[in-house]
C-alpha cells in the first residue's frame, strides 16, 4: 500500500529514544531483470535505536516532509515497519516484471519513529538505490567511499555512499590591474550616440579564473572618475559574451620597451575574434537607462554602474572572455568610460576593438552589429566588474573493469536526488588498460567506449545558482553485452 505522512506521524507514538550513531542503510546497487521479477537485498547495519519504516519509489526526491529532504518520490510504498533492535536488519524487495523496467531505479530510505526528531516525528536515515538493467553485465559504481576508491574532482564527499555536487561560490572580480596606467579622460565607446559597436578581450589571470567553470551573472562599467555622471538613455543595446583565442601579451621587450607581441590582441575584423562552431550568446538586449541611482560602490577609484544582463553567460574558466557591445540611438552620450593603458609604448596589442559612429556618419542603423570592421584598436582595457558563480563541480572516475574483452556499452542507468534547479550530466571514455592506455576521447555518449575493456566516467554535477541546492547521485549502472 502507500505510506501517508499521518501513518509517519501516529508511528511516531511507538518511539525510543535515537543513539549517536546511527545504522547504515544499503542496497545492491543494480540487478538484472528476469522475467520472474527482481530480487534486491537490502540491509541496516548497526544498531537501530528506534522503530523504523523503510519507504520505496520508483521516483526519486527530494522531497520535503515536516523539514526534513527524503531521497524518495512523492508516492512512496512501505516495504517495511519493524520495531528497534539491538543487532540490525536485512531483507529483501520483491519487485515484480513490470514493464519498461530496465533502466530505472528503485530508491528506498529508512525513517526512524522518533520524538526526539528535530520535527518530532521522525529522522530520515541514509537513502540508496538499485538500478535495473537487462545485460548479462554491468559496469557499477555505488560510490561507497568516493574518495578512496580513487574519484577525482571538485566535488564535495561529505555523504556515505554518494557524490554530492561541490557547493555553489560566489565571487566578484574587478579587471583594475595595478600595473597598468590609468588613462587621464574617459573614453566614450561603447556608449557612442551614434552607434558603436566594441569588442573588448579579458584575460583568465584579468578574470581570476582558476580553471574551474563558472557562470557570469553580472558585468559593470566604471565610469570615468574625473566627471560627474549624467543621467542617459539608449534606446537599443545589446551585449554579447563569448570565448575567444584571442589572449593578448602585454609583456614588452626589456631593450626597446616595445610589445613582444603586438599582433596577440584582438583583429579590427570582429569576426576574426570570434570562435568558428561557438557564437557568441546574446545577454542582454533592449533600451538601457543609465541611472546614477544604480552605481555599486566598493573600488577606490570609483563606483561602478550595471550593465543590464537578463541571462548568465557560461565561462569555462580557462580561455579569454569576448564581450561585444552593440549600441545605439543615445540621448546624450556624456558619460566615459575608465580606462587602463596596458602598454605605454604603443597600442597593440588591443584590449578593444571599436566600430564607433561620427555625428552626422552614425553606424548603420537601428542595428550597430552590422559594423564588421573595427576603426581603433588599442590596448585601453576597460575596468569592468564581474559577478561570478560556480555551479558546475565534477567528479571522474577511476577506470572501471568491464570484464569484457571487447564490450559494447549500452545507456546508463543514473540514480539521482535532484532539487530544483539542478543538474546531472555523464560524459564516458574507453580504453584498454587499467591505467588509461589507447584512451578514447571524452563523449557523452557511451559507445565511444565499445570495444574497449575499461571505461572511465566524469559526473558533472551543476548546482542552483540562485538557492545554492546542488544535486546527489548515489548510483550508475552502465549494461554491458
């Protein structure tokens, strides 16, 4: 039958008080289906210090009951209700041949019967899975202990039997660079009455990027820190943000003070900045209102002013950030910008990389990104705020035995806790040693890995930007014929 929180709740009744450490709960992780239904074995470990109910589902959580997250569905059945005991539990789930079984997962999670609960009720317990599969083989990870079975990444392994995805970081980072030389006036573009379009590149070391992915929330402008800021509006703008190979060199000869490489920076041809196969993604477009009202204070040359983002572009951390401002139709145009000189002695190699309108030779209009071609190229880097979070934590596997000499790997089956706003994502290779030898290369699907005796994994595990919740993933199953 189906469990119902009143049942949860007038249990509660039958309680004994909760020990410190509490039982482990576990399950075979994955099973083959047969045509007289699935066996799983299932067991509590320890002593159990108050009566229990363990609940199943074919769906899993979280769900939230009385403050506390269960890792099963909103339909659970009640497999068992037993009394405590001194010396532990095991049993079994009989699961019929249902259709369409292989490839899903039973979750199940114990529940003790408790007063002393932080709810009053009761206290969730450990929650495991089973994945079905119908191979005569399957390659499984049940992450029992991710860390010392050899999982790499930056995930956080904090949970028995689980991997759960690192916490979601925030950070802020200006493009002010301590080296460089302030420029003595503002520069007007991209915020260019008549028109502008302006590519500007940021570094990695600009960005304070670790290598890690994250996402860009918000980007802000500093104006110029010698006038006052001015009220303006523009009826179109547009940002867009990409990566790009192009990563200047400001470095500069000892001898002649001269750039050691001026052609490393941006091309007046904005095409040529961008990513064959990669476009660019629009993250704002529409009028912006420059508002004094809006600056966010916190740099000692000034306050900054938001651009207006309505989505977040994802960085990967590693190559250089492209951002392509598209302007038009200002009323004013009386606010500069700040900006940096990254080399003195000439200017390349650019920073930026602008299509600006003249008064009375406006860029085309009502589109300025129909400008292909830049007239200035210079090293003059805007000093430019950005809002990052991390969301994306990964985990990779050691490489696993199929057992198989020449395998062919079919869909995984993945057992997950998902709140809202997450993500899990799988990505596989094959190789033909249990050291990586003859590897293929990383794909998401599976068959990349056929043919090859050992497979290898990396769980990337995205969080929720916005309440920080991030994903757990207590088992995968990959069926092997």
């Amino acid at each position: 039958m189906k469990t119902t929180l009143p049942l949860l709740c007038a249990a509660a009744m039958l309680c004994q008080p909760g020990r410190a450490q509490d039982p482990v709960f576990k399950m075979t992780p994955a099973v083959r289906v047969s045509p007289g239904g699935s066996l799983i074995s299932w067991s509590l470990t320890g002593a159990i210090p108050a009566p229990y109910v363990l609940l199943a589902d074919l769906t899993g959580g979280p769900v939230q009951a009385f403050g506390e997250d269960l890792l099963v569905g909103f339909s659970p059945v009640v497999v068992r209700f037993a009394p405590a005991s001194s010396t532990g539990a095991f049993g079994t789930i009989q699961v019929p041949p249902l259709p369409r079984l292989p490839g899903m997962v039973l979750y199940a999670q114990p529940v003790l019967l408790t007063p002393q609960a932080r709810n009053g009720f009761f206290r969730p317990l450990n929650g495991a899975s089973t994945a079905f599969h119908s191979a005569p083989f399957a390659v499984v990870a049940d992450f029992t202990d991710p860390i010392t079975d050899g999982y790499q990444g930056t995930y956080n392994g904090d949970v028995f039997g689980h991997v759960r995805g690192g916490a979601v970081l925030r950070r802020t980072k200006d493009t002010w660079d301590p080296q460089a030389s302030l420029l003595g006036w503002g520069i007007q573009s991209p915020l260019n009455p008549a028109g502008s379009r302006e590519q500007m590149v940021f570094r990695r070391q600009d960005l304070g990027g670790n290598g890690e992915p994250e996402l860009i929330t918000a980007v802000r402008w500093m104006p110029f820190r010698g006038a006052g800021l001015l009220l303006d509006k523009f009826a179109q703008f547009e940002l867009r943000m990409g990566h790009t190979a192009v990563t200047p060199d400001y470095s500069v000869d000892p001898i002649s003070a001269l750039a050691r490489a001026p052609g490393s920076g941006l091309s007046a041809t904005f095409k040529n900045n961008e990513l064959l196969g990669e476009p660019t993604v629009r993250v704002a477009s529409g009028p912006y209102t420059l508002d004094p009202a809006n600056r966010v204070f916190g740099h000692f040359l000034g306050p900054f002013l938001p651009y207006p983002l309505t989505k977040s572009f994802a960085w990967d951390g590693v190559r250089s950030l492209l951002l392509d401002v598209r302007a038009a139709q200002g009323l004013a145009g009386v606010n500069g910008m700040q900006v940096q000189l990254m080399l003195q002695s000439g200017p390349l190699p650019a920073a930026r990389a602008v299509a600006g309108g003249l008064p009375g030779l406006p860029l085309p209009l009502p589109n300025p990104g129909a400008a292909t071609q830049a007239n200035i190229l210079d090293c003059a880097m805007p000093i430019m705020q950005f809002d990052f979070v991390r969301v994306e934590t990964t985990a990779r596997s050691p490489w696993h035995d199929s057992g198989r000499a020449a395998p062919n790997y079919s869909l995984p089956v993945l057992a997950v806790s998902l709140p809202s706003g997450t993500l899990v994502t799988v990505r596989f290779r094959g190789a033909d040693t249990a050291v990586g030898g003859n590897a293929t290369a990383w794909s998401d699907s599976q068959d990349v890995a056929d043919g090859h005796r050992f497979l290898q994994f990396e769980l990337h595990l995205f969080g929720d930007p916005i309440s920080g919740a991030v994903p757990l993933v207590d088992t995968l199953a990959v069926p092997v014929f």
